[in-house]
C-alpha cells in the first residue's frame, strides 16, 4: 500500500512563528502535493514538486514555501504563521505520467495559528 | 481558468433513496474527471474516474460533455456513504484542480 505520512495531526502555533510541516511517502512517487482544506473552499493547491529540488506555485503560494532535498520528502513552510493561515493542510503523491493520475493523500495535519 | 463546480455544500438523503451529487466543470479540451471522497477520521481517497467507467461501492458518474457535468449517482444510499465528497479535474500533466465539497449524510 502507498503511504503518505504527515510529521503531526495537530499543532498550535503562535503568530510570527516559522513553521514546518513534513510529509513522506514511500512508493518512490516522483510528484508530491500541499494543498489546503478549508470548509466550503474545498482542496486548494499551495505548492507541487515533480522531483528533487523542483518546485512549482500552487492557486495560493503567498506566505509559504516549500523544499524537497530527497525525493521521499516534502516540507510546507510558514515563514511567519498567521491567523488566516489556521486551516487542514493535506499532504499527496503521485507517480508521473497520464497514466498515474492517482493522487494518494496523508492523515492532514490539523493547524492552528493563535 | 479550468473550474470545477460543486453546487451544492450539504446534501441529506434517507437510506434507500437515489443519490446525486452534482459536478460542473469548465475545461477547453478532453477533460479528465474524478471523484474523491473522505469518510469520517479516513484520508481523502480515490472513488472513481471517469476514463475507467467503473462502478465502485454501487456509485457510478458519466461525463456529459454538453452539459459539463459529472454528476456522481448511486441508485440506494447506504449509512457507510456518510462522507465528504469532492469532484476533481486533471489540470496539465500531474495536476488536479478540486471543486468546493459536498458532505453526503444518509439518515437511517
């Protein structure tokens, strides 16, 4: 089974804090994925990387960054958390090709930004 | 800009009844179409897509291109179809653009 796994299902943060959110997959997955879930907004792209050290901006980039230094791996940042950015945020991964548009997700982890 | 439509955010059925829930989308070529869904305290997962023209758990969804619709169907809803269900759209090579949601209860 592909797994994805997310660092933590809950964090509180405060504002200002830089934060890091981690995700792994173990199916050599060549594409990974941050989103957002948001009530009545549904899934919103952040960032998606389609390999090591490429990254690519999503519908809502601003006030995030990403790195991917090994492919299994994929880190959301928030360089300066703030309130608006309490939200679900959803982890996926992908193999490349039309072939593969599967996009298997992590656990979520649930933020809160006080 | 491709979209994708989901009208309607809740959605209440009996066990038994026929169950729709709807998808608009707005693309300029062959759309790729999907449903996912995420069941209580479960990671969001594949349902179907369309290009398989499966049937998975007794739901099925035809793409309609005149109407751009996707529209998911199941003839007699159950409890366990109690969940969060999203329609998505295959955008460029690797991307899916998602709709908003609908949260499908079934009351017994």
């Amino acid at each position: 089974d592909v797994k994805v796994t997310q660092s933590s299902r809950y964090l509180v943060k405060r504002t200002g804090e830089k934060v890091f959110l981690e995700c792994v997959q173990d199916m050599d997955h060549e594409n990974m994925f941050w989103y957002r879930q948001d009530p009545g907004l549904g899934l919103r792209l952040i960032y998606f990387s389609y390999d090591v050290k490429m990254k690519e901006k999503g519908d809502i980039p601003e006030g995030y960054s990403v790195s991917r230094e090994k492919k299994e791996r994929f880190s959301l940042i928030l360089e300066s958390a703030s309130t608006n950015q309490t939200s679900m945020y959803l982890c996926a991964s992908s193999l490349q090709g039309r072939a593969y548009n599967e996009q298997f997700f992590g656990p979520g982890t649930r933020l809160t930004v006080l | 800009a491709q979209r994708v439509t989901q009208p309607e955010k809740l959605l209440s059925v009996f066990k038994g009844a026929p169950v729709e829930l709807k998808c608009n989308y707005s693309y300029s070529g062959s759309p790729e179409l999907f449903w996912y869904v995420q069941y209580s305290r479960q990671r969001l997962q594949l349902l179907l897509r369309h290009i398989s023209r499966e049937s998975i758990k007794g739901f099925t969804a035809d793409l309609n291109k005149g109407e751009t619709s996707f529209h998911l169907k199941k003839p007699f809803a159950q409890e366990e179809d109690s969940a969060m269900y999203y329609c998505a759209l295959r955008e460029g090579a690797q991307k899916l653009v998602f709709g908003q949601g609908t949260r499908l209860t079934i009351n017994p």
